[in-house]
C-alpha cells in the first residue's frame, strides 16, 4: 500500500485508476498524470519506484510549483535514422536554420509568436484536488448564497439545483414562493 497526500493506493490497482481516488481526479486527468510522469497504462501502483511516488507526491501536492515536462519532438512514420556522425549532422541543422531564416526575413517577434502558438499551455498547472478544491466550491456556493441567486437559495433549502426532480414540486413551489415574498 502506498500513501501519497493521506489518500490510500492499493498495490493491485492500476496507476490510472488507483489516481482517480483522489476527490478532484477523473479518468481523463488521471491519463494526463500518468503520461507525464511517463507511466505505461499497465503500470500497477506496487511496480513505482520510491523516485516516481515522491515525484507523484510533490507533483499532487503543489501542481503550480511544479516543472513542466521535457518537450521531445516526435518522429514521423516515415522517418529513417541517419548513419552520419553526430558533428556532419549538426553542421547541416544549422546551416539549414541559417538558410530558412534568410528565406524567411521576419521579424524576430513574429516567429516567437507564431512559436508560441504551437505549444501548448500546461493543462494540469491550474489542477485542484482534496481540501483545496472542497474549500473552492464550498466558497463558491456561500457566494451563491451571498447574492442571492436562484442556485444559491436551492442550496441554502437544502433541494436539488441542477434541475433534478424532487419528489414534491407543489411543496417546493410553494417554499419558494415563500421564500421569494421575504426577499
């Protein structure tokens, strides 16, 4: 049994579904986690090293604070690796560069933003999970409450707020009918 952030990991389960017990982590996020540390999607929670559990943990704990992963590129299908030494190879990229950018003859703040609009943002920086994410949506629906909404009266009458029947809607009608006169 492995314990990261008070949460219990069973040694059987599977990384990707053994993740989606923390409150705040569903499938899709706990793929993205597992892919960014790099673990298989057979990978149980018993085969991580004490090096990938504590970088989960200091991951999970403050995502913010966090590096972003190394960006490799990819090869294409029809790529074919080259037997020419590492140098000859290096020479050639960077007369090739100096080249393109002749070719191209833009301003250095074009190419950055046209750079910049390729990579991607770091979705999993803004992740919230446990008491932090609790604590944001308590604070949210005492703002609802606050202001009075619709949303926040359903909360603070303890009756369904994302349009769920209840099992008396003359009853709820006439609470908040009730409740409507006094505001």
């Amino acid at each position: 049994m492995v314990y990261v952030l008070g949460v219990n990991l069973p040694d059987r389960h599977l990384v990707k579904f053994a993740l989606t017990q923390f409150y705040g982590v569903g499938h899709a996020t706990a793929e993205r986690i597992c892919s960014r540390f790099q673990m298989h999607r057979t990978c149980k929670v018993g085969d991580l090293t004490p090096l990938q559990v504590t970088a989960l943990a200091s991951f999970l704990s403050s995502p913010k604070d966090s590096l972003s992963p190394p960006r490799y590129p990819t090869a294409t299908p029809d790529f074919v690796p080259s037997t020419k030494p590492h140098q000859e190879l290096i020479a050639e990229f960077r007369a090739a560069r100096k080249q393109r950018a002749l070719e191209n003859k833009q301003p250095g703040f074009m190419l950055r933003a046209r750079r910049d609009e390729r990579v991607q943002p770091d979705g999993l920086k803004d992740l919230q999970i446990e008491a932090a994410l609790r604590t944001a949506i308590r604070e949210n629906i005492a703002h609802q409450k606050m202001i009075g909404s619709y949303v926040g009266r359903r909360h603070a009458m303890g009756l369904p707020v994302r349009g769920q029947n209840t099992q008396n809607n003359a009853k709820t009608a006439r609470k908040l009918n009730r409740l409507e006169r006094y505001h």
